[in-house]
C-alpha cells in the first residue's frame, strides 16, 4: 500500500492525528503511569505500518503506544492495557511495554532495549520454515544499535535470507546520550552494510518518504531477497519517557514544533488538494469521537482481581 | 511419589547417554515436523559430545542448524521461533555460556505468557551441559541454581540415559521454556533405556537407593557420587537412602520429605556452589513442611568451595565433593557433630577425612 | 601361547565400552597390523589391531555387547589347535595397537 491514493493518504494523517491525541489524552491522565511517547515520531510507525499486510508481523521496543495504533490495533483495548485493566490485550499484565496482539499482526513489544530484536528474527525463521506468506518487522530505536543484539540479529538475518525488515527509528537521542557521542556510524543504516544487507537511511518526518522506502524494502523481502534495513531519522517532542527529565532547550524544542510531521504531511495534502479545511474538520471531529469511546470503555474497564498475579506464569 | 513408577514391560537396552539424547530428538522430531534443533557444530559434526549425531543426516540442514558462536542470538532465535509456532531446542555446548542468552530466557521466554495475558508462550528448551572435567574456570560451571527461581522457567537435569530420553521427551512437550542441564561426566556411562516409548514426568525425583538412616538428596552426575559414597558408607553399617531430583523446578518435595521424615537426617549434594543453591532450597523446604513435627532434624549441605574451579587437576579435586567427603559429612551429620553446616570456608573440618 | 585381548584405557573417565565390530571370526589367522575388532567409546570410534600374529580362538563379548576396561574380549592362540584353557587368567596379553578415531 502507498500512500500515493486518496484514501490512503488521509488515513495515514488520520492515523498520525489518532495517535497525538491518544498520548495527549494519555498524559492529561493521573494515573497515567510509566510512558514512553511518540509525539514527533509518528510518521515513521505509520509510514511502516501502511506497508504490512495483515499476515505480517510486526514487533516493537517498549516506545509501543504508537506502532499499534498505526497496526490498527483497538485504541480502547490498548488505553485499557495502558491503565491496567483486565480488558487490555494482555488482562492488564503487561501494559505499553509488552503489548501483544498477535492475531492483529502485532507479535508484541518488550521493553529490554534490543531484547525484542533476536526474538524478531527467531518469529522471521518460524515464517521461513512454514513457507508462511508474510514477513516481519522490527522496529527498534538508535539506542539499541550499539547493543550485539542487533549486530547477532543481522548476521543471522543476513546468513539465513531471513524475511525481516529491521527498521531504525533514529531519533538521535537515547534518554540523554545523542547518537553521535554513543555511536560511532554516522548513518545508522551503514550498520546493515557490514553483514550485505541492503539499506537505506529517509526522513522520519515525512510519512510519505518513509511509506515509500518501507514499501520498497519490504517489496524484496516478499520476493526472497532477505532482509532489509531502514533508518528513519525523527525527532521527538518529548523527553524519553513521562519520567525522563528533558536536556533540550526551550528554544529547541520550539524550533523541533515547527517540523511536526502531522502538520507537514497536512499541509502537503491540502497543496495536492486532497484535503481542504472541512476535510480537516472532519478528521479532527472523528478523532475526537474515537477518543470519546477510547476513555469511556477504558474508565468502565475494571482492573484485574489479586488472584490473577498467579495466572499465566507456567 | 516415593520411588519409579513401575513399569509394565521392563525391557531395556544398554546405551550412551548421548545416544539416549539422540533417540529423544529423533523421536520426537519425527512426530512433530515443527521442531527445529539450533547449536553450533551441531549440523554434519553431530555436536561436541556427538550428542546430536545423526539427525543433520534424518533431517537435514532445515531442521538441523548450525549458528555461529553467539549465544545471546541462538537463544533470542530458538525463542522468537517457538513463539512463532516453530518449537526449538538451543544447545548451549557450556552451561557457562548459557549466561550470554540469559536476557531472551529470562526476560522474555520466561515471562512471555505472563506478560502477554496468555496470548503467546515459548515452547523452547535449552539444552546445555555442566559440570567440572579439567577445562578450567569458564568452561566447568554448575548454574542450574540460579534459574530454579524464575517464575515461568522449568529446570531438569538428568543423571542416567533413562533420564536423558525420559525428561527430553518430556520437555518437548512442554508449552513453555525448560532449561536441560546435563553434565560432561555422565556422557561417557552408559546405561538402560526402555525400549518402548516412555516419558519421565518433570516434577518427580527418583530414589536411587533405599536407606533408613540419612537421606540424601543430589542430581546430575553428583548422583553417581552419592551411590559411591552410599556404598562407603554400606561397609561401616549406615544405610543412606538417595534421592536423584530429577526435576529442580519444580522441585519434588512430596518425595523428599517422606523419605526425611523417616530418617530424620538430610544432607543436600551438589557439585554447584552451596549458597543459593540447589540444597539450600531443598533444605529449607524440608524444615518449612516438617517444622516442629519433624523433631530434631540434622541437616548439612554439600557442594562446591567457594572458589572458581580450576583446570588443575589438584585444585578441581579440592574443590568438588567427592565420594570420600561425602561419607565424612554423613558421619559427621550422623555423629550429631555438625547440626547445620554454612557455606563458608569455616567448615573446613570437612575436608579433613579423606 | 594362549593369549587373551582386554579392552584398553583408553581415556579418563571411560569405565565401559561397546563391541561394534569383529572382523572376522573364529579361526582366522590375524597378521600384525590386522584390524581384529572395533570398539566404541562415549565419542569414539577405537580400532584394535593386531600387534602380532595370532589366530581368534573365542569371542567373549559379542558384537553390540558392553565391557569394562581391563577385561577381556576374546581368546587368541599362536596356533589354531591349542586346547584354550578353562579360565582366561592364565592367558597373557596379545601385543596390539589400537587408534582412535
């Protein structure tokens, strides 16, 4: 799927739209809990997830909320397992940094930095051995490059011709630590270049450069020629998480708001004249809808019973 | 469960433990197409212990993987792909490598039916050898201790072929991640296997050998210790009666505690280290169920000296218990001479008797 | 000369081993450097051959069959009518090289 269609150019914006206001009404939340936020980087999720098909697999980091929301997971079922509760695709036992929803495509996110990337691989091979159509995507940010974790992981991919997309959400910070004192490649995708797998490094800002690269390399992968790696380079608005102090500078961050990626591709949209102001209305209006039904099943959903700590471990 | 559930039909056939490994896997994968085997050298090599000899030639280079040394990913693959529906066996040559592919056992194979709300669970066994035979500091590690307490995580170690098919089979046929810890010591002893198919259930520990006056409970290749010491010990007139585990997580307690309940006397073996180890938790398990009831318990333990074990041939042997210094602590147990016996070099009164 | 073979130690650790293969049987006269029999260990495959001539006068443990180190495997004598003895004790050992394979 490009988004070089009408239709699928308006979900990609409205998708991005879903997932900003989904977070906002996330943090606006007392119990809010321990977040990881993707406000600034939604173009590369929603990019990459407007190529997957429904029998490929996608699997995350703990900065998750936004990746299933652009698979197309229930929004309602995903703010429930935010808060907790037992309606969430986990019982609430998992919450954002292990959501799962495997039969939507969504194999899960693991909050270990790099810990998701082998068990992506090991999901690739399982496809490879069934013949199964589909492939799988990693999505993974610039902390984990430096972890052997992904270093193992493209070897094997590589070796094996395993169908798996590693894609890079770089947004050139990890907590505090930017890429360039943590990570010695300048490109990150130059990492894929050692093990022979190709690459590619686009703009993270821009859903449609990254629906257009992913579209591409997972193109190959569907044809047999391995892996694949792409580097999206983003920026957040927020600091790493709703606990992380932030190291930026007013004036940057201002500057960062300038470049927000839902008002670009917006923007883009209305100069092809594929979306005017009531259009946009309209977005806004069903958003606000959605979000409605997101807060009200999800303050109507009760936490899980004590006795369920002991469920689910063997 | 006191003792091995007898068996209908007792034939047996003599065979090595690797090739009981072998016959476990082969039947098994024969059954179910989707096991895939993950190690290295494990392909036309057949493995380091030929432990795997044969099944690369059956089932061919699909099912049959070599990967390169990299234990974090063989585990993290081995995982994802049994997550994915594709049940895999990852063998970690050296239980001293397992350390590497602790973050994707632990982390996520352990706690993925957890964390996922039942949605997904990993049906992966690690299969790794133990055990000290002159290769030196990093290459003769005991660890199965440190993963008896991961919730989600099921732990064997066999001690005879029987064992080695028995609990393989077993695992194969868990849902979830089973870590099979055997040891380089027992590759060379052979020993009988049922003919016909037969499981080994986890959860049950096996008595070796009945006695009335201490229990003493071990397993993997410390069993063999303990039956040689069982037997010093025969000569002088005291009947130990030993428990082969079997089965560490979950522990068979049911079993452990009969037997100390009638002798009134435990001491715990191991060739890991004593603190947190295996005969600690069996220890403490046994006083938390007989309590007050169980009258004057005496309980030592015995397992490693606190000290890296050395290829050398003199330092490995003062570090390990062996069939003489087992003995010494039963007598001295018997002896009333030691009530409990703490893992720090203080104890050294037990080395004395040789 | 009646003269005896007994499995070799061979290695640490190995107590027992297997009978793979007699090669030939009784009656046959063995060249030094023959192959007699093949053993198998734990890992290995040991090949026992002759260090002398001598002719395969009884095989004690059969093919597939488990022996301990030390103990004996078959009767060889120098020649193919001597009455064998009724215990192996009195038989020396037979010279042999064995390789390990």
């Amino acid at each position: 799927m490009s988004l070089s269609n009408h239709a699928s150019s308006i979900d990609a914006l409205r998708t991005m739209m879903l997932i900003r206001a989904f977070e906002a009404t996330l943090a606006r939340r007392r119990d809010h809990g321990f977040q990881l936020l993707s406000a600034g980087e939604e173009a590369v999720a929603v990019g990459l997830c407007g190529v997957l098909a429904d029998d490929d697999q996608l699997l995350t980091s703990g900065r998750s909320i936004a990746p299933a929301l652009a698979r197309g997971l229930d929004p309602a079922r995903v703010m429930a397992e935010l808060l907790g509760k037992a309606s969430g695709f986990n019982k609430g036992k998992g919450g954002r940094g292990h959501l799962a929803a495997p039969h939507n495509g969504f194999f899960g996110a693991h909050a270990v930095v790099g810990g998701n990337i082998s068990i992506a691989a090991g999901v690739a091979l399982s496809r490879q051995l069934a013949a199964a159509p589909g492939i799988v995507a990693i999505l993974f940010g610039d902390g984990a490059c430096g972890a052997g974790a992904l270093h193992e992981s493209l070897n094997i991919a590589a070796i094996w011709k395993l169908p798996l997309l590693f894609v890079c959400n770089n947004n050139q910070l990890s907590v505090a630590t930017p890429r360039a004192t943590a990570l010695a490649p300048k490109l990150l995708s130059d990492l894929a270049h050692t093990f022979g797998v190709p690459s590619r490094t686009v703009d993270g800002m821009d859903v449609f450069e990254v629906a257009r690269a992913a579209g591409e390399a997972v193109a190959g992968i569907r044809a047999g020629q391995g892996p694949a790696f792409l580097e999206c380079i983003s920026e957040r608005f927020g600091s790493h998480s709703t606990t992380a102090r932030e190291t930026r500078s007013q004036a940057d961050l201002s500057s960062l708001r300038s470049r927000c990626p839902i008002a670009r591709y917006g923007a883009s949209l209305r100069a092809a004249g594929l979306l005017d102001d009531a259009g946009f209305r309209e977005l806004e209006e069903e958003i606000s809808t959605i979000m409605a039904r997101v807060v009200d099943f999800a303050d109507a959903s009760t936490m899980p019973d004590a006795a369920e700590v002991l469920t689910d471990v063997l | 469960m006191f003792s091995e559930m007898p068996k209908e039909n007792d034939a047996t056939v003599k065979m090595y433990f690797r090739e009981a490994i072998i016959r476990a896997l082969r039947e098994e994968m024969r059954d179910d197409l989707n096991i895939v085997l993950l190690g290295q050298d494990i392909g036309a090599f057949g493995g380091s212990y030929r432990e795997f000899d044969g099944l690369y030639a059956e089932f061919g280079p699909q099912r049959v993987r070599d990967m390169p040394v990299a234990e974090a990913a063989m585990v993290g693959v081995g995982v994802g792909a049994a997550a994915a529906g594709h049940r895999s066996v990852v063998s970690i040559t050296y239980m001293d490598f397992l350390m590497l592919g602790f973050d994707p056992l632990i982390n996520y194979a352990a706690k993925l039916r957890y964390k996922t709300g039942g949605q997904l669970n990993a049906p992966v066994v690690v299969k790794t050898t133990a055990g000290a035979r002159g290769q030196g500091v990093a290459h003769s590690q005991c660890l199965e201790a440190w993963l008896m307490s991961v919730p989600g995580l099921k732990v064997v170690a066999p001690s005879t072929p029987a064992d080695a098919y028995g609990l393989l089979k077993a695992a194969l046929r868990e849902t979830g991640p089973v870590v099979y810890v055997d040891h380089k010591r027992l590759f060379p002893i052979p020993g009988d296997v049922p003919i016909g198919e037969e499981i080994t259930p986890i959860g049950h520990a096996a008595t070796r050998r009945v006695g009335v006056d201490l229990t003493i409970t071990t397993h993997s290749f410390m069993t063999r210790v303990a039956l040689e010491a069982a037997e010093l010990l025969a000569a002088e007139n005291i009947s130990a009666e030993v428990i082969d585990l079997r089965s560490l997580a979950p522990l068979d307690m049911d079993t452990v505690t009969a037997s100390v309940r009638r002798t009134g006397v435990l001491l715990t073996l191991e060739e890991g280290q004593m603190t947190c180890g295996v005969g600690a938790e069996v220890a403490t398990r046994v006083r938390e169920r007989l309590g007050r009831a169980g009258g004057a318990l005496r309980i030592a333990r015995l397992g490693a000296l606190p000290a890296p074990v050395s290829s050398n041939p003199v330092l490995e042997a003062a570090c390990l218990p062996d069939a003489h210094r087992v003995a010494a602590a039963a007598r001295a147990l018997l002896a009333g001479s030691v009530t409990e016996v703490l893992a720090d070099t203080s104890t050294t009164h037990l080395w004395s008797t040789s | 000369m009646i003269y005896q073979i007994s499995v070799p130690g061979l290695v640490a650790d190995v107590e027992e081993i297997r009978v793979l293969e007699w090669h030939d049987g009784i009656g046959h006269e063995f060249d030094a450097g023959d192959l007699i029999v093949e053993l198998e260990t734990h890992k290995a495959l040991v090949e026992v051959r002759a260090g002398q001539r001598g002719v395969l006068r009884q095989i004690l443990v059969e093919e597939g069959n488990w022996q301990k180190i030390g103990f004996p495997l078959c009767l060889m004598s120098d020649t193919p009518s001597e009455p064998l003895p009724e215990s192996v004790e009195s038989a020396r050992d037979l010279l042999v090289a064995f390789e390990i394979t």
